[in-house]
C-alpha cells in the first residue's frame, strides 16, 4: 500500500515526474492511495485513488480499498480460471470429435474385416484392410489347390431325423472342421450342408500351398472320425468322412451383392476335387489327389 497525504509536497513532484506531475497538475489530485493487486508474490496491478483536497484517508477506507483489491484479485483469477476452462473445453471438444472419426474408421475396418472373414482367413481379412487394398478381390486366374469334403450317409440321417438333430449334428461338424481352415490358411469358399469346399494360394499366394491342403484334410479327416464315433455311440448313427484335394488353375473373384457377398473359385479344378471328394472311400482311404493344368 503507498498512501500520500499530499502529493505536491512529495518527493516525485519535486523533482518532476511526469505521471506524478500530471496527476496533480491536470488532475488536481493532492491525497493519493495505491492499493497492489497481488496473487501470491505476484504483483497484477494496483487500485488507485485519489481526493483533490488534503485530507488523508481513513484506516476504515484503507481497509475498504484493499478488500476491494483482494476481491478485484480474486475475480481476476476465477475469470483467468474460467479461460482456462473454456480452452480446456474447445480441447477436450475436439478431442472427442477426433475420437469420434476415428471410432468411426475403426468400426468401418472391423466392419470390413468380418465381411473379409467371412470367407478369408482371419489373418489374410486382416491383412488385406491394414493395406486398404482390396484389389486382390478382383477376378483374376492362379494356380491353387482344391479340397472338398463332406459326409457319408448325410442324406440318409437328414430323411430321417428331426430339422433340431441336424441343426445340432451340423453346429458341431462345422465348430469341429472350421477352425482348421483358418489355422492352415486357407479359404473358405463354402460350408453348404456336410459340404466344405476350401482353396489354398488364394487370395494371396502361400508358401506350399499343397502341402498345406494335404494336412489340413489329414486333420479334418481325423476331427471328423472322432465326431463319427462319438455320433454312433450316442445316437446310433452311421456316417463316413471323404475327402478329395485337385491343384490346377481357376478363376477367382467375388460374387454377389452389395449387401452379402462371397469369394470363390470356379474351374475345372473345383470339379475335379468334388468328384475325388465322391469317389473317395469313407474312413478306409486317405484323401483323393490329383493334378490338373
């Protein structure tokens, strides 16, 4: 606090200040009070007043003035606060509205990928949306390989059987064999009925992609005689698993519409596996092959 009973006696006037000469000259200010506005140790500013007579102020006009001067400092600090505030607020606003885009883009690509995994692969889906290309869709012709299996005596157990024991019996055929697509890497062109028709090297080429076809269909071969047996200690049922693998070129693309579509391969190859997969011996013969170019 500076508190002056005259000003034109003081020191500052004397010897010329100008803000001091001004003030009493022009203004006619005698008795002057300056209150600091201070936050901690930092000064703001300061409240000053002053009266055109000598007459010093009061100690309750003092302390009037520095309780103004604290709640001037407190004001001053609520709407630096409030800036703040706001600032944070635009931030946090769109910090969200990025979020929002970007939850947007991520539900677009995992929209993407469960279409992809419909009949991809799971890490090929996956693969194929990281690189935003799905060129590799297009109709295009490749070497691949074949496997196509499906049941003995299905038609059978279905003229015979209720919709809800097929419904069952299928849930846990296809639980048991589809993994095994995605684990070797293959295709899924197909699950239709007892029918299962998968590809290799498309749509992206694979290393060995025969070798491949071979072991998955050793292990669906294997995964569907324990489900064989299991059926016929529960249920009676006599059924029998073939298999038939061709390698040769097809041509492969997507078919379908723009709400469901799939992928697959149509050639003589895909023929050739299916009637291998006909000719082949329920659980007493491994899997058909052949080559076709």
């Amino acid at each position: 606090m500076v508190h002056t009973a005259d000003l034109k006696t003081g020191e500052r006037y004397q010897t010329g200040d100008p803000s001091t000469c001004a003030l009493v000259d022009l203004a006619g200010a005698r008795t002057l009070l300056a209150v600091a506005l201070r936050r901690g140790h930092t000064v703001c500013g300061m409240f000053t007043i002053f009266r055109q007579e000598v007459r010093p102020f009061t100690d309750r006009e003092i302390a009037l003035l520095q309780n103004f001067a604290a709640q001037a400092v407190i004001a001053m600090e609520d709407a630096r606060l409030l800036g703040e505030l706001r600032q944070r607020t635009e931030e946090v606003a769109e910090l969200n509205r990025s979020l929002e885009v970007r939850v947007a883009e991520q539900v677009e690509e995992l929209g993407r990928v469960g279409r992809l995994k419909r009949f991809l692969a799971p890490q090929l889906a996956e693969l194929i949306v990281s690189q935003g290309d799905e060129k590799v869709l297009e109709s295009h012709r490749r070497e691949i390989v074949v496997v196509f299996c499906d049941l003995r005596g299905y038609t059978a157990f279905t003229e015979t059987a209720e919709p809800e024991e097929v419904l069952d019996f299928l849930c846990e055929y296809h639980g048991a064999l589809g993994p095994l697509v995605s684990q070797f890497e293959g295709t899924l062109d197909q699950f239709s009925g007892d029918g299962i028709m998968v590809f290799f090297n498309d749509p992206l080429p694979i290393p060995d992609p025969a070798d491949r076809a071979v072991k998955m269909a050793a292990a669906m071969r294997e995964a569907a005689g324990e489900l064989i047996a299991s059926w016929r200690r529960r249920r009676g049922r006599v059924l029998g698993f073939g298999v038939g693998i061709a390698q040769g070129y097809a041509t492969l693309g997507q078919i379908g519409f723009a709400e469901r579509s799939g992928y697959t391969a149509i050639g003589t190859v895909c023929n050739l596996a299916a009637r291998l997969c006909a000719e082949a011996k329920a659980s007493t013969a491994p899997a058909g092959r052949a080559s076709t170019r």
